[in-house]
C-alpha cells in the first residue's frame, strides 16, 4: 500500500468526536434490518417509534443522533447506539419518535486514508434512505472529514477533522407513510408517441406571472394549472425534471457568491431536494411533490426524473463528509490504484462502486421508491455508461443492466441513458441493450451541422430523419430507442445556437474555460443580438427549421423549457451555477407584440399535433426502403435537389438539400383490434442553400396532387394557405427553409 512521509500519517487511533452538554446517549432498542432507513411504526408492545437500520459494512460502532430545536436555545442532541448488527446492517428501535423527527448518523470506525478508511464519528452523517431532508449543505471547514486548512495540502486529507459538523449540515426527517396512489391514473403514453419536455422544477415556473408568488420555483408551482396549461397547449406527454434528489453546493460556487442550479450534485437519492418545496421541509415536500405528479398525470403528462447516481457531491478526496464516505468509503466508491484516491469515471471527484451489492441496492431501492411510492414514470442516468461499467469497462451484461432488466417494476418504466461518460471506452451511444433508449447526441450535431451548412454530405441526415437505424436497427431495438433532441439543459439555447458562435461564459467566475468550446453553432453574421433587421429574420428562420427537423423525424423528439419562446442565456452555454434570469424561463417572450415568438410557440404546438395525428410521422418500427405492392412505393424514399430518387452516388457528393417521401400507405403496425394502420403520405424537402431552389415535384408512383402544410419561410405561417401543387410541376423552396406537403392523391 501506498505510505505516506514519516511525519504526516495521522493517528489511526480511533478517537470520538466531542460530546457537548446536554447530550444524552443512550441504547436503542433491537428493532430490524429491514427496511433500510428511518420508517415510523408500531414496535415492541404496541409503542409507536421509528426503527432506523444503516448498511455500514466496516464500521465498528453506528450511532443514530436525534435532535430537538422546539425549546429555548439551540438544539439538542440525543444519540442511541445501534447495538445490533444484522448482515452489516446496524439497526435498533427508538420509541416515541414521530413523523417529522430530524436526524442522522455518526458512524465509528478507523481512520486510515492510505488504505481507503474514512471513519469520524464528529461528522454527522445524512441516511442515504432519508425520504426528507431539512436545511442546506454549506461548505464550512467543519465539514470536512480531514483538516481543510492543513498546512501541508498534500496530504490534507490524511489528517482527521474532529469539530462537530452537526450545527453545519442539514437532517434527515422521519417521514409517514403517506396516502396510496388508488386515485392517480398513470398516462402509460407508448414510446412512439412521446415527446419529452426537459425543464428544471425552479427555473420553469419562478418568473410566471399566472402561478402565485409564493407557489413559484416550487413543485406545487409546477402542478400550477398555468404551468401545467402551457405543456397541454404545446403539445408534449412527459416533463424530463432537472435532478430533484436532494443536492448540495459546490464549495467553489459558494465561495464566489454562486450555487449549484442544475442539480448534478446528488447528496440524498430518496428525498426530494427540500429547496423546491413551497409547504415546509419536515417531510412536507414528499407530500407536496405527489401532489404535483398527480396533477400532471390528470393532464395526460408523465414524470421522468433525470437522476445522478453516477457520482455524489463528496467530491475527491477533498471533499465533504456528508454521508456514504463516512459511512463506509470502501464500500461505496471506486478507490483508485491507491485506495486514497478516487477512480473517476464522471469527471465529479468520484464515482459510486456499482458492482458492490449494498450499492446497487441503494440505487434499485431508490429506483423502485420513486416509482412505486411517488408515482414516478422513468427516469434519464446521467452518465449513465458510468453505472454499466464491472470491475473497470463498460459492459453491457454488468451487474446493474441486469439487475434492471430483470426488475418486476423498473423493467416497465421508461429508461433513458446518457450514453458516455468521461473514463476512457465511455462514449457508447447505440449500444445499450433493447430495453434502454438514449440520448443521440449524433443527432443533435448532424442536425447543427445540415443548418450551418457544415454537412460533407446527407447521408447522416437520412439516418437521423428517419430513425437511426444505423444506431439501433439491431437487437430488436426499435426507432424510439433514439432520444432526439437539438439543444439540452447543457450548451446553448435554441436561440442562442442561432445568434452565437463562441461562448460567453464569463459569469460563471472560470475566465470562460468552462462549457464546451464545440456548439456547431452558426450566429448569422452577428455575435449576440442584432439590430441588422435581416440577420433577425435569418435567425428567426432558422429556429423554424431547427424545430421543424427535430418534431418531424422519427425517434422520440426531446424539446428544452423555453426553446419555443425563444429563452436566451446570452451565450452561456454552461449555465450549471446560474440560479438567475440566465437560466430561469422568460414568459414575457410569449406577450412580446414585435418578438415573433408567440409565432414559434404556434409553429412548435402545430407540429407536436400533426405528429400526433400521423402515425407515419412517429412510426414504432424502421423503415423498409423496399418497394411494395404492384406500384411499386416504398415506404422511404429520398429525392435530390433535382426531384430525382438518390443514387448511390448522390450519398456520397456534395448537398444541402434532401427530400423525404413517407408513405402513410404500409406502416407496419395494427389497431388493437387488428386493423391495418393506414395515414396520409408526407413530402418534406430540407434545404440549406441559401439560394432559392425549384423543386420537381415526383409524380407516379408518389403522388399526383400535393398540398402545403408546413412552410418555415415564412413567418407567422405555423398553418400557411393550403396552397396545392401538381406532380412534375416545380415547387418553389425559399433558401433555407423546410417544405412539407401532404400527398393529396
């Protein structure tokens, strides 16, 4: 193992925290391993209490602390050792304790970082199964398991800290049982039908005048009927929330004055983060956020959960001990070749040790949770190549895509994967096996790429338009395995893909090194805003076919809060510690009489319902190519700018224009009862030049009569006139715009 200088290995003598005044201690009673957490019940002779079981595999001593601030002066604290221990689980019984109870954990044990211990009982610890939690995580020295300030940085971490941490650090809360979900309808929308909306619960709604002051940033906001109105009228089926596991700030933001907004920061992976919550944090928000997805679910809208089990905000080793490193850091993380260092796969300090078997029960545990008890629909992992990683790669017959697959609850839920991580064979977009979906980020840059005029060729852009079969037409996996999107919480806006090339992070306080530096962006001749009357239009134009591309091709399409009304973040394209108008939806936009984006929310809701009327346009399986029945269609075809079907040498030479034929003729699914799924056909032509183009219309076997039905050249014209079009005649295609027409006979 590795040994640190003589004179700077710190004593591993185990040595308890300080005991203030006023602090009893005393022995809980047996109780039971199971279930993990604090669960108020009827115990021993009919007394109501809470039994509090904790996996600490390593430990040698587990104490669960109380505390009581209804008196005069500060709070008390009362400690009762667990004194049983059960298969590593150490558990006891207090009685008389209620719901709404705070508390947490100090947890015994060696102190040797050089071969990966962490124990200090001086830190109180959160429950990693706290259901609530009340109070914020700071970033005070004391904090830290390790002395902060030691004058030897490089090993600073090998140096016990034993100042209390619990005047510093928020509690867990003893949270009730609370009503069943007999009244709840779940919306159980298919794949093929779904539309993802990401948004962030505070950011959404803290600017909207319609929702009650003090309802706004809230989850009671979010189930606001004005809140929930605008997601009807757009048009989508599920909210994709913004981490809501309880988070913590970074230090490095606190320390300049700014906080984590996003969330990637998870601390507490069964409580919903309490700083969203408009009715109280002593349990409270678990009531609160049912509340908000039954109201959403009564709209027909899912609730899909982006969550961060991937990583936790301890950090390296010098970070915070806020809960799992001090309960047991050996059991919890991927140590390093040197178990006093951290294996990262996330790029966040650490990485949560999966293969461990209590690990994984902490995720499936608070998977099934979300689900079976706050009525969740699905979630999206971040990073999530990083849970599928064994000992070291990335193996998709790992111990937690199996254990998922095999779940009687978590198979039937929507599973989404961010397909990378930061560790090296991490980026694994199209391999995840047929229960997952993920998200194409080789749509997201084919599609910037076609709209800058960046594109070599078209041929990528046929494969993302129609599916990527090239990614996931293997394994049974089906067109709605690809999460579509454009923009996402991280890079630029949709406007602001339009209006800025470079990006202009300044404000986060990192002289701009941080954010991407590859947007595949295209300002139209100006950094920033314009005045230019033209370059406006441009852009204007350009969110048009943006959005167009995005909800006309098939895969589940993903839109980001606020890209239909034109949100802007001034070019941040890492907004993660903007809790500021940056970041937060502008409703403003939508009554803004000069703006035109009242023209982008009619254009996207138009296309979310022509998508939903057209099965062709969201189709559950890939497309053909091959001709059928005696005229010979197909289900695809592709023409050139010259109205000609492409050859195989069209694919390979230069183009900025594509034209798509769908036929709604042989769509190879049925009705409940068996009936043939039959829709209109669709023409779209995408085109990029600049320069106007006339496009031959095909005839036989396509068509005979066309007519337009989505023109994105011209503004305001969400529905233009229904201007018809014969076969062999020539349509004309304003430079940079998307035709689409349907097939009249």
């Amino acid at each position: 193992m590795s040994q640190a200088p003589e004179q700077n290995v710190p004593d591993p003598v185990l040595r308890d925290g300080p005991r203030a005044a006023g602090r009893g201690e005393r022995t809980a009673l047996p109780g039971s391993p199971q279930p993990l957490g604090a669960r108020h019940h009827t115990g021993p002779g009919g007394v109501r209490g809470t039994n509090f079981a904790l996996w600490a595999g390593g430990a040698e001593a587990v104490e669960v602390c109380l505390f009581d601030d209804e008196g005069p002066g500060p709070e008390t604290e009362t400690r009762y050792r667990l004194a049983e221990q059960t298969h590593e689980i150490w558990h006891g019984f207090v009685p008389g304790v209620r719901p709404g109870a705070r508390y947490g954990y100090r947890v015994h044990g060696r102190w040797d970082p050089w071969t990966g211990a962490r124990w200090n009982p001086a830190k109180l610890l959160l429950d990693p199964y706290a259901r609530a939690v009340d109070g914020e995580f700071g970033a005070p020295a004391e904090v830290y398991g390790h002395v902060r300030d030691w004058p030897q940085q490089e090993v600073a971490d090998t140096v016990r800290d034993e100042r209390d941490s619990a005047p510093y650090v928020p509690k867990g809360v003893v949270v009730e049982d609370l009503d069943a979900w007999d009244d709840d309808r779940r919306p159980k929308t298919p794949w093929a039908d779904s539309v993802l909306y990401e948004l962030h619960v505070r950011g959404f709604t803290i600017r909207h005048p319609d929702v009650p002051e003090e309802l706004r940033g809230t989850y009671a906001g979010l189930a606001h009927p004005a809140a929930v109105g605008h997601l009807t009228r757009l048009g989508v089926t599920a909210v994709e929330l913004l981490p809501v596991h309880q988070f913590a700030h970074e230090d490095h933001l606190l320390r300049r004055g700014l906080r984590n907004y996003w969330g990637y920061n998870s601390v507490g992976y069964f409580a919903p983060h309490a700083g969203y919550a408009a009715g109280g944090t002593r349990g409270q928000q678990v009531g609160e956020f049912k509340r908000m997805v039954r109201a959403l679910h009564a709209a027909g809208i899912e609730v899909i959960l982006d969550v961060v089990y991937n990583h936790t905000a301890e950090g390296n080793e010098n970070g915070p001990t806020l809960s799992l490193r001090g309960i047991d850091n050996r059991g919890y993380y991927r140590l390093g070749g040197d178990p006093r260092r951290y294996a990262d796969y996330t790029g966040c300090g650490n990485t949560l040790h999966v293969v461990q078997p209590q690990t994984l029960r902490l995720i499936t545990d608070s998977l099934r949770y979300w689900v079976q008890e706050m009525g969740v629909d699905g979630f999206r992992f971040d990073l999530a190549s990083a849970l599928a990683r064994a000992m070291h790669d990335v193996d998709m017959l790992s111990p937690f895509l199996a254990v998922i697959a095999q779940d009687p609850v978590l198979r039937r839920v929507k599973l989404i994967a961010e397909p990378w991580d930061v560790g090296n064979g991490g980026y694994q977009v199209g391999a995840f096996p047929p229960l997952w979906t993920e998200w194409n980020d080789r749509y997201r840059d084919t599609a910037r790429d076609f709209w800058r005029g960046a594109l070599p060729d078209v041929r990528d852009l046929a494969y993302r338009l129609s599916g990527s079969s090239d990614l996931y037409a293997w394994g049974g996996r089906r067109p709605y395995a690809s999460v579509n999107f454009v923009t996402a919480h991280d890079g630029f806006t949709l406007r602001d893909l339009v209006s800025y090339e470079h990006k202009h992070n300044e404000a986060n306080g990192e002289d701009n090194r941080d954010g991407t530096g590859d947007n595949r962006s295209w300002n139209c001749g100006t950094e920033g805003p314009a005045r230019d009357p033209a370059v406006r239009e441009l852009r204007a134009r350009q969110l048009r076919n943006l959005l167009t591309t995005l909800l006309l091709s098939t895969g589940v399409p993903m839109l980001v809060a606020g890209d239909e009304m034109g949100r802007t973040q001034g070019g941040n394209n890492n907004a993660y510690c903007q809790d500021n108008a940056t970041s937060w939806v502008d409703w403003s936009l939508l009554r803004e009489p000069d703006g035109g984006w009242h023209e982008l929310f009619a254009l996207a809701s138009r296309l979310l319902r022509l998508r939903r009327e057209h099965p062709v346009l969201r189709r559950k399986a890939f497309f053909s190519g091959r001709a059928h029945g005696p005229e010979g269609l197909r289900d695809l075809a592709w023409f050139t700018a010259e109205g000609k079907e492409m050859t195989e040498r069209d694919w390979f030479a230069p183009g900025r224009t594509l034209g798509m034929f769908l036929s709604g003729r042989d769509i190879p699914q049925r009705t409940p009862d068996g009936t043939p799924v039959t829709d209109d056909s669709f023409l779209c032509v995408l085109h990029a030049d600049e320069r106007e183009l006339n496009f031959p219309l095909p005839g036989h076997p396509w068509a005979r009569d066309y007519q337009l039905v989505v023109d994105t050249a011209r503004p305001g014209q969400a529905r233009p006139p229904a201007t018809e079009h014969a076969a062999g005649t020539y349509l004309p295609v304003p430079g940079r715009s998307v035709q689409l027409l349907r097939v009249l006979s």
